[in-house]
C-alpha cells in the first residue's frame, strides 16, 4: 500500500521546475487510516508515522520546486534525526492532514516539522532534521537554495525554540557517546 501512495505522489509531479510554495510555507497531504494501517489496540500503528512523513517531505520537496534539481545534480536528502510525539490516537478510516513547514535552516541541516490533524485537531508532531547528499557528502543547503529560490537567505535569527531544543538534545547525545 505504500508503494501505490509513493505512485500517487509521484504522479502528481509538475512538469516544470518552478516553485509553488515559498521555502518556509507550510505543505499539507491527505491520508485516509485503512485497517491495514492499524494495530491491536485498533488505532495507527506507530510503524505508519514515519512512512508518511518521508511521503510528505517529497511532497515538499516537489512543491519547493526541488525534486529536479534532486534528479539533475544528483542531489538525495537524508533523515539525520526525527522524534515523534504522541498526542492522541488516531482511529481507522479517520482522514489525516499531515502539515509539513521547514521551521528552519542552518548550513548543513534543515528542520521540518509535521502536524497530524484530524479535523484540524492535533493528534501527533513530529520534528525532523534533514541534510542533503551528494556523491555521499553533506551539501550546503544555501547551494540547494540557490537553485529553487535565489533570493532567499539563510539567517540563524529566527530559530524557533523547539529547532534549539532538538539541537540540544542532539549534542547531549553526541557528548553521552
């Protein structure tokens, strides 16, 4: 079944290169909570979060007007870190919006954050930190950004305090080795 949601979205790619969102915009996608998708205790099965995210940060990389360039330079983004936190259970057949926003972007990493609502009431988030390779090396995102969306300028002034937090939290992991 994820393999027909991966189609879909791939079908929907537009032809042309140019953007239809601006880097930091937000990014929805629908998903509908099959009964496959659930476990015993008959709600979304945790294993189902993360495929769909890596649906949704397609989506926005499609939407930035990113995914040829990806394909051209030969360029592949990477989960370097994500957390996921559960605010309530979402039952089958519910219809899911996962709302995907960069919320910031740093040299070598990005910060995305996804919201699963169900009629527009928050069910679970998630904060992922993104790089982006090249030959198997990290790429500068502002060379990324260049190609979607030259005016834009990377800035450290506007980092929310959850992207700190995640930071944090990953250099406490480093140093506990």
């Amino acid at each position: 079944m994820h393999a027909a949601r991966s189609l879909k979205l791939l079908l929907q790619w537009p032809v042309s290169d140019k953007p239809l969102a601006q880097v930091l915009a937000s990014s929805s996608m629908g998903f509908r909570v099959m009964p496959w998708d659930c476990d015993f205790n008959l709600h979304l099965t945790n294993g189902i979060y993360p495929r769909w995210l890596d649906l949704a940060r397609t989506r926005l990389f499609i939407e930035l007007g990113a995914a040829g360039s990806f394909v051209r330079h030969g360029w592949r983004s990477v989960l370097a870190s994500q957390t996921i936190t559960f605010i309530r259970e979402i039952p089958p057949l519910a219809s899911v919006t996962v709302r995907t926003q960069v919320l910031h972007i740093e040299a070598k990493y990005f910060y995305v954050e996804h919201r699963f609502e169900v009629n527009g009431r928050l069910h679970a988030k998630a904060l992922a930190r993104v790089a982006m390779l090249k030959k198997g090396k990290v790429q500068s995102l502002q060379r990324l950004l260049q190609h979607i969306q030259p005016d834009f300028f990377i800035s450290d002034a506007d980092m929310t305090p959850q992207v700190q937090a995640k930071i944090a939290l990953l250099e406490a992991k480093k140093l506990a080795g």
